[in-house]
C-alpha cells in the first residue's frame, strides 16, 4: 500500500483532515500491494510489467539468412559475411546467402528471395542499403528477426527520423523484430567458452564503447552476450534488459545508452531485473549539454533532463556510472561477487599511510568502516606490533606479509562478523612483501563467502602477483585505481541493501480513479492555466490543505471575508495569466484592520486594472506563518511522463534549486528518501532551537500530489505549489500558493 509505514490515519489526524476538506489517506491510496502480472495496467492504460520479448532464437538462431551476401574482394559486405559464415558454424546455425544475382557464395548455394529459402529462418541480417522494401519480403517468409546495419537514419536528422518512421512502421506490420538500424556485427562477436561463473550480458547503442567490457574476458571475467541497439527503430535497451535479467547465467547487466526510446519501457526493464536481484550497471551519457547534443546527432533520442534520468535510474535500483573503466569494474565484481554478511568494510594495508589515504576516501564516499572490537584488536597484536594502529585500518607495519603471521592476520580479519567486505591496497610491487600478500588473499578469499577486493596500483600490470595470482583468482576482486574500487564497492552494497527490502514501485500503482479524479476532471480547463483559486480547489479535490479563504469582487465583502477568515488576513490578486504576483505588487500580508483591506483591495484591482491583467477577483486569505517552506510539483517529461518534484520553497527554490525528483508511481519509501536527498533537510528536523516539522504531512503531500499526476496524467501539464508551508509537528502542511497549467 501507499505509505505502508503509516497506513492508517489517528482519529484526531483524520478528523483534522476531513475538517479541511481533505479525504483521509485510505481514500486516496486505495491500491493493492500485489506483483502484476502480464498485461495489468495503471490508471492511465499503461503497462505495470515488462514483458520479456523472447530472443532465443536471436541469439542462437537455427537458421540465418545474409541478405545482400557477397565474396567479391574489396567489397564491405564480403568482410561481414565471412565473420556471419564463422560466428553461425560456432553457435550451430544453418547460414543461406540470399542474393538476386548470385548463384552461390564462398562455395554455399545462393537463394535470389528470403522466400526461396528451404526452411522458414530464425534471423536475417541485411546487408543492404535501404532495408524497408526487404521487410515485406521477410514478413511473406515468417522470418522472427532482422537485423540492420544501414545507417542515414535518425542519426542524421529530420529526414533520417522519419525514413527510421517508416522503417519501425513496416517492421510492426510485418509482426518481426529489427535490431537497428545503424548497428554492427556486435551480437556476432566470438566469446570465450572456456571461462566460468555469471556472466556479464552487454548492451550498447555505440559499438565501440562496448570494447572495454567485452575485453574484460582476457582478465577472466565472462561475458555471455552483446546487444548492439544502434538507433532502436524496434528492439531496445529495455527489451534487452528485461530478457537478460531472465537468463540464469547472467550475473549482471552492463550499459551503454546515448539515448532511452521510451522512459516507460526502461523502468519497466529495470523493474523486472531489480525483482529479480540482477544488477544492471549503466553510462548514461547527455548530463551537459555538449553531451546530450553529441548523443542526440548519433542515435537521434531524446537524452531527457538529466536529472529526472538520474533519478528515475536510482528509484529502480540501475547504478549509474560515469566511465567505461566504472562500467568494467562495477559490472564486474556485481556479476561475480556473492551476497555480502555485512556492510562493514575493513582496510588493510602494509603502510599507514595508504590505509589513511584510502580510508579517507572510502569514508567520504559513504562506505562504513567500523571500529574492530577491542578482542579482536588484541588478536591482531598478536602478530602485528603494539604501536601499529590495528582499528580501522589496519597497518602491519610491512614485515608480517613476508611469513606465517600474513595469512593469520588475513583470516582474523574476515572472522568478524562485522566486517563484509577486506580492501587491500597495493600501491606497488615490492617483491617478497606484495607477491606473498597477494598469495595470501588469493588464498583467503578461496575459503571465505567474503568479498576481497585488492588494489593494484602498479601501472606496469605485467606482475606475475598481478597477472596470475590476483586476475587468476574468480573470488578475489582486483581493482587498478583507488575510485573505481570504491566506486565499485559502494554500488555492490548499495544494490544488495536496495534488493533485499525493493518494493516495487508498480506494485502500488493504482488501477482505478478515485473519488478525487472525478472532482478534478470537473475543475481543468483544457489548454488554460487555472487561477490561484482555482487550483487550489483542485488541490483540496484531493486532500491537500490550503488556508481559510474567500474570493471576493469588491472592497466591502473583502472586508467581510477578512472578519470570517480572521485576522491577520493575506489579500492576492486571483486571474489565470497570473504566476508571479509578488513581483506585480499583487500580494498584500499582515493586514489586520477593515481599513487596510479596503485600501489594499483597492491598489490590487488598480495594479491589475494597469497592467492590463484581468482578474477573477482577490483572494483573502487565512495568514498562515511560523513553518518551512517548501515546493512540491508536478512536470512533464519528454522521456518518463509525469514527474513529482519537492524542494525548499518560497525563494529558496531559485536561488538554491535544491529539489529531489521521483517518477510516478512511488510510495511512501521513495517520499522520504526525497526529503533525505535534499541539502536543507536539516530545516525539517529543527534547528538553532526551533521544533521539527510535521515530516509526515509534508510526505503525505507528495503522496498525494503523484496520485494526482498518475490520474491526470497529460492532462495537467504543471502543478507548482510554492510555498506549501509545512508547520511544527503535528499540524500538518498547507499549501499557500498554487499554480496549475491544464494541457
């Protein structure tokens, strides 16, 4: 359920709520906390599960077909029939060339159609220029896959996008799947038979950015498949994320996207493989804008507001990345590395002064390093000298590594049951101390469930400790630079504390309106921003709090409406092409006498009168002080839709922009990690004496607020409440100002 934690309201609190005008928390958050299955779907109509596209046959095809096969020296397509001849005889497929003018090719009979093949094929690869007069042809003969190399698509602009158009419409009607256009030979690759353990599967929308992962098979690691995207006119990321997270050998999932085709599908994805427990580590590129334009002229996406992107991966568990060396080595030790005990880590050096450096930095990355008990400190001095610091981290001093104290050391360490994870920095290879240090870790780690990561920071990298003691080992985790360990550490913890309690957000998807929809849909006006009177009453539509308030037209029923609400009044200019008052001088505060609300009413309708605003009338309104100010929003984002937004308020929003940002839908876990992203969090909690404020309403707000997003959906195009005035705890938040644009 929505706010699970706190799924009911108090008696006082509900009936506090239902004074206000607001419905109580089980009338908004009516959802049912259970796994979709295939075809559910939201409120909206959109899919609450990703369904697995089955690509078996893709990657193990019986049969294939090279369409515009060629062995005519000097020609492109002759390179790559050879490699489809080579790469079908090691997976077992029968390969037919299909050319219109040839007979037979590098000795194999040669078929004029696709139809004129023996047998119905699993996959085609065109090798031509334009492959959208082939789809038809591959639609006649039942052909399940295709796979496009040409490029002169979206890539290159307007017209490209819409030949990719035409191309992703013939390839629908056709009823197969196209990996492409302006893709390669990736899926093709000759991978290592002889290694073991999970698997990396790889997913890239540029092939050459794929390399270093694929190349981490020379160091041991397995990589299972390669999925080059290329522009995504079909088959997508998401389509591979979500087959890959099915495959038992697959340990985890590496990434490269320029661009996501549709944000949807890619939570969709990334939800499957966090139920599933199957990391998928990505680069993303486009966080600047010279890197967003460069992605966009390669693969024709959107790259979408960055942090909405970063966002969205996060609340779904995908860990994100900055280089391909992270890519490697975070993918890697995801895919091999076994459950951790503990989030304890342990540095253990033979300097001080690398323990100090590193530890400093792992500290500051927000790895936990735990102060090692007093017993277990007293058995380290066993063999480590009394004036070495053996806490956390732990220094040797150097000569115990050389001989029988080393393994001892080793194993006290990774005995305590606080400690997960025993980081070992090498800075250098200083034979005997570091080959027998290695040897030893090595050694340990066979005998341990613990994760043992070793630093080596040798930039030669040709050490027989290196090369084959430490790559040599499957259970030891060997790192080159102090980041990408940390970095890499960091995501592993972080991926199994995420997976062990992942609630997943589509599970509290509603699947039908409530009560409050039905009162908003009467209140939107198509293509209009509403007045500030107006959205709030569509924010009391669904439960949110706003102050006593009358909406008068003239000077003396404002003064009646000020004795009603009570003064101190506030008096605001109400109209729809109203969003910044403040700056027209169309809000008055602190009026407390009959005097001040005639004469400011007056000033209000003549600034308005001037500026040629046309106003629905002016707004008086409880006071309401003493609390923070926060923001809470609704946007739409061109990649995920609508999009939930809190931060601090009033002019703080500007001046700091310090926001948290979730993608519908999400429960009450998320709300709070929102709040806990913000650098002002501090102000919620009370200081410099003051008290804490009423978290719980402002939570309850944002839960409130993304029902409205997920209800409406294209509907409201923004909601912008600034300031929602959260108030000492215990009573509640209220929304002061609200704008709302209807699309």
């Amino acid at each position: 359920m929505l706010g699970s934690t706190h799924g009911t309201l108090t008696s006082d609190l509900r009936a506090r709520v239902v004074a206000c005008g607001e419905q109580p928390r089980d009338a908004i958050h009516d959802t049912a906390s259970v796994t979709p299955a295939d075809g559910d779907r939201d409120v909206s109509g959109r899919p609450l599960y990703a369904p697995v596209p089955d690509l078996d046959r893709f990657f193990r095809p019986a049969s294939v077909a090279v369409v515009g096969a060629s062995d005519a020296e000097g020609r492109p397509n002759t390179g790559i029939t050879r490699q489809l001849i080579d790469w079908a005889g090691r997976v077992g497929a029968r390969l037919y060339p299909v050319h219109p003018t040839r007979d037979r090719v590098f000795g194999l009979p040669c078929a004029p159609r696709v139809a004129d093949l023996p047998e119905t094929v699993d996959l085609a690869v065109l090798l031509v220029g334009d492959p959208l007069p082939v789809i038809g042809e591959l639609a006649e003969a039942k052909v399940r896959f295709a796979v496009a190399f040409a490029s002169g698509y979206a890539e290159t602009g307007e017209a490209g996008a819409a030949a990719q158009t035409r191309l992703a419409a013939a390839v629908e009607r056709a009823g197969l799947r196209l990996l492409g256009p302006n893709t390669n030979l990736n899926a093709f690759e000759r991978f290592r038979d002889d290694l073991d353990g999970p698997a990396i599967a790889l997913i890239t929308q540029s092939g050459h950015q794929g390399r270093p992962v694929f190349t981490l098979q020379e160091l041991g690691v397995r990589l299972s498949h390669w999925a080059p995207t290329g522009n995504e006119a079909d088959l997508e990321t998401a389509d591979f994320i979500s087959y890959f997270a099915e495959r038992p050998e697959v340990g985890a999932i590496a990434c490269y996207v320029e661009g996501l085709k549709d944000g949807r599908s890619f939570l969709l994805a990334a939800d499957r493989a966090a139920r599933r427990g199957v990391p998928v580590v990505a680069v993303k590129v486009g966080r600047t804008e010279t890197g967003a334009r460069m992605a966009a002229s390669h693969t024709g996406k959107l790259t979408g507001a960055d942090q909405v992107v970063d966002a969205a991966m996060r609340q779904y568990g995908v860990i994100r990345v900055d280089g391909l060396d992270e890519l490697q080595d975070t993918s890697a030790l995801l895919a091999r590395a076994r459950r951790p005990q503990s989030d304890g880590v342990v540095v253990y050096s033979i300097s001080g002064g690398t323990g100090a450096h590193f530890s400093d930095l792992a500290t500051a990355a927000g790895l936990r390093l735990p102060r090692l008990s007093a017993a277990r400190q007293d058995e380290l001095h066993q063999w480590i000298p009394e004036y070495l610091n053996v806490a956390n981290p732990v220094d040797n001093g150097g000569h115990p590594v050389g001989d029988w104290r080393g393994r001892k050391i080793i194993d006290a360490i990774l005995a305590d049951p606080g400690v997960g994870v025993l980081i070992c920095p090498i800075t250098g290879p200083f034979p005997p101390m570091s080959d027998k240090l290695a040897q030893d870790l090595a050694d340990a780690a066979e005998a341990t469930d613990k994760l043992v990561c070793v630093v080596w920071g040798s930039p030669v990298g040709t050490e027989p400790a290196y090369r084959e003691t430490l790559l040599g080992s499957s259970r030891v985790a060997t790192f080159r630079t102090f980041a990408n360990c940390i970095t890499a550490v960091r995501a592993y913890l972080d991926h199994h504390r995420f997976t062990s309690g992942y609630l997943s957000p589509f599970d509290e998807a509603p699947r039908t309106h409530s009560p409050s929809f039905r009162k908003a849909q009467a209140l939107l006006r198509p293509g209009q921003q509403l007045s500030e009177h107006s959205a709030k009453q569509l924010l009391r539509a669904y439960g949110i709090r706003v102050p006593r308030e009358q909406l008068v037209t003239s000077a003396a029923a404002a003064v009646r409406a000020a004795g009603l609400v009570g003064y101190p009044v506030v008096m605001k200019a109400s109209g729809t092409r109203l969003a910044h008052k403040t700056e027209l001088g169309l809000v008055k505060v602190g009026l407390t006498s009959a005097s001040q609300v005639r004469d400011a009413y007056r000033e209000l309708t003549d600034i308005a009168r001037y500026e040629g605003i046309e106003l629905d009338g002016v707004l008086v309104c409880q006071m309401v002080e003493k609390g923070v100010e926060m923001v809470v929003g609704v946007t739409q984002d061109a990649l995920f839709g609508p999009t939930v937004t809190v931060g601090l308020g009033g002019v703080l929003v500007e001046v700091l922009q310090d926001a948290a940002v979730r993608v519908p839908p999400f429960g009450e876990g998320q709300a709070r990690a929102m709040l806990d992203e913000l650098r002002g969090r501090a102000l919620l909690d009370g200081v410099r004496g003051g008290p804490p404020m009423d978290v719980d309403a402002l939570v309850e707000v944002v839960l409130r607020v993304q029902r409205m997003a997920l209800e409406l959906g294209d509907e409201l195009s923004e909601l912008d409440i600034n300031p929602l005035m959260v108030l000492p705890r215990g009573q509640g938040a209220v929304a002061l100002d609200a704008l709302a644009v209807c699309r």
